[in-house]
C-alpha cells in the first residue's frame, strides 16, 4: 500500500486563503476521496515554531486550518488527517535519523544558505546569526514526517525537491547502516504549478499580505476584491482578460462556459467596479456554503479536535509498531528483548545475498551457454588450423625432400658429363 501512499504537510502559522484552497487544499480533498490512494495530511505544528515564536497566532492557525480542510469536504474516513504534534513517534524518529544525517548534507540546506548569505549580504561576521538549530536540521524533521509513514509519493513544489532528496538520502543510510525498514520517498513535482495573482497583481502570499482569506465573511470579502489592482480604462474600452487578476480569479472557480462569457464582457468594455462586483458575487455564492460549515466548527473546536485525534490514533496504528522496530534495529531495547527486527533483517539480508549469488550463478551459467556454440567454433577453427599446418609441415618437409634429390640428381649427372669430356681430351 505503501505504493499508494501520499503525504502533504500543512504548516501552521497562517489563514488559509484563495491560493492555498486553488493550490493544496482542493486537491488533497479530492485525493482524500480517491480509495484506491492511502492520504496522509497534517497539521505540521513542530515546523510552525521554527519561525514562528508567536504561540496565539500557531494556535489560532491549527485551529483555522483544521476547520478548513473540514469544512470543505475532506474526508477523514479514507484519509489519516492529524496533528503532528500528536503523533511522539516522529519526534523520536527525528534523533534516531539526526543521529545518522551528516551536518555537511545540511550545511547545503536551502534555507540554511539562505539565512547564511543574507547575512553575509547585511555585513554580519557571524554568518549563523539569527540561526537556530530548528532552523538548521529542519529537513531532518520532515524526513522523520515522510519516513515515518513510509510514503512513497510527496507532492512539492521545485524548490522542495531537496528535502525529498535528504530523505532519501537519510532513509538509505539508516537501512544500510541497522536494517530495511524504510521506502525511499520520491517527489510528486507539477511541472506546470498554478500560480494566483493576489490583491497587488503579485503572487497570492503571506509574505506579501496581498492574499483573500478563504472564509473571511462578506463584507470584507467584498471589501478585498475590491482593493484588486487593476488598469485606468473606463467602461465601455475593451479589456485584456488574460492580464487581469478579477477574471484570472473568476476562472479559477468558474466553469469553461462562465469563464467564456466573461471574457465576452471584457471584450465588451465591462467598468471595472462591475467586473469586481460579478467576481464577489460569484466566490460568495461558491463559498457560501462550506463557510457556514467552518463557521460552524469554529464554534464548535471540540467537535474538530475529536477529528484531530481519531487522525492521530489511526495513524499510530502504524508509527508505534515502526518506531518500535527502529528502537529494536538501533538498540534501544529491553534488557532481556530479543533483536526480531534486527534477526528477521539479517536473515533477509543473507536469504538476498544468497538469492543474488544464485541469480550471479545463473547468469554465468546463461552466458556460458550462449557461447558454448562460439567456444565449438572456435575450438574446431582450432583443430583445423592445426591439421592445416601439420599439412603445410609435412609438405615443406616433402618438397625438401625433392628439392634434395633433385640436387642430388643433377650432381650426379654433372659428375657423369665430366667423366665423359674427360675421355675426348
């Protein structure tokens, strides 16, 4: 199953906006959905404090996005949704694998080089300021997330193919170094990511503060839309859809056929004021619903947390057993515990070798196979070759033979014709 299984993490240190729902939320509760995929999603609390010291806004986020992901569908039935912080395990996890990860392979941690040269760049000689060791292992934290739950597939963005890399990295290091315990995780990259122009035209972010919460309620949802950047044509002047936030936005929700026939208007010369009021009206009445539900779970967080924590006990179900065979793979045992983990590794370990030297076998055996007819060849060229120059030897010793008796011949003629000229003289 572990084929199947998908994991996404969801920090918690914001409210959820348009972009998160368009990029990672209506997805994942689509994939939550999905039988025949095993989903994972988590409130990554642990990741949250590592640049975020404010404990109100931490909660209150958890609380946000829980009532989130709720409220719009997910389905916690077929999904394991929890709390990180739920879950003891991957905090043990994280200084098992700490314990094996090379600092050299985090020095070469983005975010790491990215507080480094910034400092550098401000003119700081203490190059690590402000760097906290959070900060610093933090790819060794969502390594224990992943392996935790032996995931295979990682939805992320370019600039996360790295930690997934480090995983991998850290996970074979643990199975050569104690025993096979782990799925090499591998990266679920989208080569064309949606990307949401926010209130400024830039991308929909926090960091920019141009974003549209997702169930902000009516009037400051109108009031948002309506801060839009937008160009100095007056009604009536025919507009560029295709360079416009308001209809970028309205056809991310909208169907093909609605989206159509607001471009019309665009072409048509719609006033900007109405093209913001016909996006409002249409994301109002497409939120209304599941923002009723969040408003409902808002006030009713215990009915949430009970979620949080089924998430959590269904996801136990496999980290305790896992964990507990990487504290027997390491050593962390009973005194009078027997190493299974280690003695059923080792066994696999010598049943593959042995497979390997009988696979290694055959293969030689195949191969002397196939040139057992090129060896006959080449030892009947061999035999005939000799024969060939047995032949050439007992010709040449022929022809020596001739060659002398021929000489011999001719000696004993010349002798004769001496013997006769010498009666006429």
């Amino acid at each position: 199953m572990t084929q199947n299984r998908v994991l996404t993490g969801i920090t918690t240190t914001g409210t959820p906006h348009l972009g998160n729902y368009l990029g990672a939320i209506k997805p994942a509760v689509r994939a939550s959905q999905d039988a025949s995929l095993s989903s994972y999603f988590f409130l990554a609390d642990y990741h949250a404090l590592i640049k975020c010291h404010d404990p109100e806004r931490v909660a209150r986020s958890t609380r946000e996005i829980a009532a989130t992901w709720l409220a719009l569908g997910l389905d916690t039935d077929n999904a394991t949704f929890y709390r990180q912080s739920d879950i003891p395990e991957i905090p043990q996890l994280t200084w098992i694998l700490t314990c094996l990860c090379s600092k050299g392979l985090m020095n070469r941690a983005h975010a790491y080089k990215a507080s480094v040269d910034a400092n550098r760049d401000s003119g700081k000689t203490d190059l690590d300021d402000g760097v906290t060791m959070g900060l610093f292992s933090y790819p060794i934290l969502m390594a224990a997330d992943i392996l935790m739950f032996n995931a295979k597939h990682i939805p992320v963005g370019k600039d996360q193919i790295q930690h997934i890399e480090m995983a991998r990295d850290v996970a074979g290091r643990f199975n050569h170094t104690y025993a096979d315990l782990f799925v090499l995780p591998e990266p679920m990259v989208d080569d064309d990511p949606l990307t949401i122009s926010g209130l400024d035209g830039r991308k929909m972010s926090k960091s920019y503060d141009n974003t549209i919460p997702l169930f902000c309620s009516e009037d400051e949802l109108l009031k948002l839309i309506k801060q839009i950047k937008t160009d100095s044509k007056a009604p009536g002047e025919p507009k560029d859809a295709d360079d416009s936030t308001i209809f970028e936005l309205y056809s991310l929700f909208a169907s093909d056929e609605e989206s159509a026939d607001f471009r019309t208007k665009f072409e048509q010369g719609i006033g900007w004021g109405d093209a913001k009021l016909e996006l409002f009206e249409y994301l109002n009445n497409y939120l209304k619903a599941p923002r009723e539900r969040y408003n409902e779970l808002m006030q009713d967080l215990s009915s949430v947390e009970a979620e949080l924590l089924k998430g959590a006990e269904k996801a136990r179900e496999y980290s305790v057993p896992l964990l507990q065979q990487v504290r027997d793979a390491v050593g962390l045992r009973s005194l009078t515990a027997t190493s299974v983990a280690v003695s059923e590794q080792k066994a696999k370990k010598e049943k593959s070798a042995e497979q390997l030297a009988r696979a290694e076998e055959g293969r030689r055996r195949g191969i002397l196979m196939q040139l057992k007819p090129l060896l006959e060849q080449v030892e009947q060229a061999d035999d005939k070759a000799a024969v060939a120059q047995q032949l050439i030897a007992e010709k040449a010793a022929q022809v020596e033979s001739l060659k002398k008796k021929a000489k011999q011949k001719a000696e004993n003629e010349l002798e004769l014709l001496r013997e006769e000229w010498a009666q006429y003289l």
